[in-house]
C-alpha cells in the first residue's frame, strides 16, 4: 500500500527556517518524481515544486512564490522526500501536502496519483 | 501563474449528474490536455478521480468522466450519490514544468 506520511510542520516566526519530510513506502521511492503542493487557509491548492528521480537528476523546480526561499531535496536511502523552507513570510502559513509524480517528462506521472495528510505550517509573530 | 477557476460549490439530489467546472487560460488548460480532478474528505488525503482530462483511475467510478473543450475543463459526476459529498479540486500542467490548482468546489448531495 503506498503510502506518504508529511511531518515537520508547527508554528515558526516569520523570517525562520522550517524543514517538512515526507516519509514514502509501498513502493519503489527512486522511480518516482516527489512534488510538495500547499493548501492555505480557506483557500485553494497551489503547487509548491517538485523534485525529480535520480535517472532524470534529481532536478528541481519551483513556483515563482517560493523560488529562492525553498529547497526541495531527496534521500533515497530512506525514501524521503524533503522540503527546507526558509525565509519564511505569513502568506506561507498553509498545510504542506507531498505528493508522488507531478512530471510530465514520465508519462505516468504527470499528474498526483497519491498524497500525504498534511501537515500544518504556521507563520506567526 | 494564476489559478484555476472553480465554482465554490455545486449540489445536486441522489442520483442527479452534476458538472463542476474548471477555466484556465490558454498557457494551461487549453493548451494541455493535462487535466486531472482530486477528491478530498475532510481529513483524509487527496484521491485523484480523473488525469489526462478523461482517464479514469483504477478502482475510480465509472460515475466520475471529464472533459475539456477550448480553455476550460468540467468534471462530472452522475448518478450521484450521498458518498460524493466531497470538495474536488482541478489541476492543470501550465508549462515550464509548472502545475496549477483550482480553488475547490465542495459538491452538496441534498
């Protein structure tokens, strides 16, 4: 059963750093691209990036919010997927959804077939 | 890039069709067929219910179709059932390697 688990998240001051994990089993974690989507308060879902399987360089790419201030990363010894956010603004306040595919440069992933429950982040003062 | 246009909410009776809507632009809809629709229950993880505009997941209802005509997207769900009380997002690749969301319709069985 595949399964993605998000942790990491809780309230950090604006400014600060934050590191989620996402924690995949149930399936072969190197051939799949990882993506991070968020949801904010009341709000709909944004894409936050996504990073690629080794094969096609572990390459990342990033929505022009986020860009600068996020890193996503992967180890493939523990099937995690990472994202360090940094600089962290009050509109980032959201839940932080990681999500398996989202590349269009593998046709069976391009789109999100499984995600995570969230984890929340908050930017706070 | 902006996101997609949903209705927030659409209702319809037990076993009514109901059709949500999803309007992008020409740099993402209409120019991809990348369409996909996720389902989400309060507290539970996102499920996807249709990819590639009007593929149909594995163990998915044949109840759930999409479409997409010009710049917008609309996914359908007929015979509708109370299980279906849901918010359902749209998605959209929009180039560049890129996604965008739409904002979410919570579907009301009455």
């Amino acid at each position: 059963e595949v399964q993605l688990v998000e942790s990491g998240g809780g309230l950090v001051q604006p400014g600060r750093s934050l590191r989620l994990s996402c924690t995949a089993s149930g399936f072969p974690f190197g051939d799949f691209a990882m993506s991070w989507v968020r949801q904010t308060p009341g709000k709909g879902l944004e894409w936050v990036g996504f990073i690629r399987n080794k094969p096609f360089g572990a390459t990342t790419e990033y929505a022009a919010s986020v860009k600068d201030r996020f890193t996503i990363s992967r180890d493939e010894s523990k099937s995690i997927a990472y994202l360090q956010m940094n600089g962290l603004r009050t509109e980032d306040t959201a839940v932080y959804y990681c999500a398996r595919g989202g590349t269009i440069e593998i046709s069976t992933q391009n789109f999100f077939d499984y995600w995570g429950q969230g984890t929340l982040v908050t930017v706070s003062s | 890039q902006s996101a997609l246009t949903q209705p927030a909410s659409v209702s319809g009776s037990p076993g009514q069709s109901i059709t949500i809507s999803c309007t992008g632009t020409s740099s993402d809809v209409g120019s991809y067929n990348l369409v996909s629709w996720y389902q989400k229950y309060p507290g539970k993880a996102l499920k996807v219910v249709i990819y590639e505009v009007t593929e149909r997941p594995s163990g998915v209802s044949n109840r759930f179709s999409g479409s997409k005509s010009g710049n917008s997207a609309s996914l359908t769900i007929s015979g509708l059932q109370a299980e279906d009380e849901a918010d359902y997002y749209c998605s959209s690749y929009a180039g560049g390697s890129a996604w965008v969301f739409g904002g979410g319709t919570q579907v009301t069985v009455l």
